[in-house]
C-alpha cells in the first residue's frame, strides 16, 4: 500500500498565542479525494500551511512519540521538494503572481515552467528543458489555455489566470493536488469551468484536498468531507452524512437548508422558526 498522503495526530498550531489549530488528526489517503468544509477563521489556511510546512505543530512532549505531521510517509521535506509533489491553486497565489512577483510581468507559460521550481515565475535560477517546456505547453493544452501561453498573467480574466495556475500546479506531476479557496474572485461561468478541469483531474487520478467555504465546490468525485471549527474537526466522513441541515447549521452558527443534484450540495440559509 502506497504512504498515505496527509498524516496528523494531535497537531497544534499556535499564532499570536492561541491555537488556530487544535489538537488535530487525521489521515487523507491516496486517492481519496477530500474537501474540508468550515467558515471564515475556521483554522483551513492554517491547515494548508501545515501540510505544506510553512506552518510546524508543537512538538510532541513525548520525543519518541512519531512527528505530528507526515507527508507521503516523511516528517523531513525539503519544502521546495515538497511543492513538486503538491500542486497547490489559491487566490492567494494568483494575487502573487499578479501584484507581488519581484521579476515584474509573468507571462503564462513562464507561470507554468516556474512550477518545476517551486518560484513563482521566477526562472533564473535553474535551466529550462526542451522537455520542461514541451510538458509546460501539455499542462496549458490539458486546462484549455494553450491559447493565452504568450499572454501577460496580469493581463488575463481572473478565470483564465487561475487555469493556468492549474496547468503550473500539475506540470511536475504531483501526487496531490491542494486547492485552498481556489474560486475566490470568479464569476459564475470562470468557476463552473474551472471546477470541471478539477473534476478531470481527479477522474485521471491525482488525489484532490479541497479546502472551501462553498460547498458548491465539492464536486462529485469528492467522497469525503471534513467540518472544521475553531481549530477542531467537527465531522468527518461520506459527503452525504456530513452535508447535513444540522451538521452544517451548527457549523456556522445559522439555519440552513440542503439541496442536491446530479451529484452536488447547494446551501441555503434555512426557516428561522417563530417565537
């Protein structure tokens, strides 16, 4: 049996003196694709900092206790050799590489040859291949986009831009692929096609970790969710006994209502009841 991807037992994460994630387990395996579900400060950038290790829990008070955190089997990642094994799509990175890149202006295709290595655009510092740039231009052929290769990123809809940040994020083949709010910004059209590239990727077989508060995101493929609150998993398990009426009212604190179709969950705020 192939290493799990994600392996938490008892993590804890503290910022600013509190923890933002709290006494946390879990394991995501291979192939099993996962959403994790919760509001706004809820503890899901803190879980992707974590599992990218940007983020380290507090270390066991045991020394021999096993490391809280394993990715693929390791607690040792060189964190530039863990970003080739995790594809990673966010608004925050779009917003990187848009507004926050020291090279200036970054066309698509060089958005796409940077995730070779882990830089965001950033190419001076290693050699591009002829065959980095033959599976850069399969990566944009895959997410539709090999018409916008030469274009600005700065110039393209936000729709386009997070597609091509698709294609970066899976042209160094990753074994999974981490999207945190990966529809932030889009408008109704730019998400339905965005989302169905992720539902081909998850069809193909990379393992799929979606961290939203949409649960519109969750597309079919996803078997598996996780409620997050305060730090805390909620709920874990089958979509359809954890995208409930009650579970995800008293998620977020609200009434709600359920709808599905074809494989999807739609979220609506409920009847508040009468006094």
């Amino acid at each position: 049996m192939p290493d799990p991807v994600l392996e938490v037992t008892n993590a804890t994460v503290i910022r600013e003196d509190r923890p933002v994630l709290d006494d946390l387990t879990l394991t995501i395996h291979v192939g099993e694709h996962t959403a994790i579900l919760g509001p706004n400060g809820a503890g899901k950038s803190s879980f992707v900092r974590l599992l990218t290790h940007e983020d380290r829990p507090l270390a066991p008070e045991d020394r021999n206790a096993p490391s809280p955190v394993r990715v693929f089997g390791s607690d040792n990642w060189d964190v530039f050799d863990l970003r080739s094994q995790l594809g990673l799509v966010s608004s925050d990175l779009h917003h990187r590489f848009v507004f926050g890149n020291n090279e200036g202006r970054v066309r698509a295709e060089n958005a796409v040859l940077s995730g070779f290595f882990a830089t965001q655009g950033i190419l001076r510092y290693g050699v591009v291949t002829d065959d980095m740039r033959r599976r850069a231009a399969d990566a944009l052929a895959r997410m539709g986009v090999s018409h916008l290769a030469r274009r600005w990123i700065d110039e393209l809809s936000s729709g386009e831009a997070r597609r091509v940040l698709l294609a970066r994020a899976l042209v160094s083949a990753p074994r999974a692929l981490v999207l945190d709010e990966p529809t932030t910004g889009l408008d109704l059209i730019a998400r339905h096609a965005f989302m169905e590239r992720v539902r081909q990727i998850a069809r193909e077989g990379t393992t799929l970790i979606l961290i939203t508060h949409h649960i519109e995101e969750i597309v079919p493929e996803i078997g598996r969710v996780l409620l997050l609150r305060d730090g805390r998993i909620v709920a874990d398990g089958p979509k359809r006994s954890v995208l409930t009426a009650e579970r995800l009212g008293g998620l977020f604190d609200a009434p709600v209502a359920i709808d599905e179709e074809d494989g999807y969950y739609y979220a609506r705020p409920g009847a508040v009841a009468s006094l």
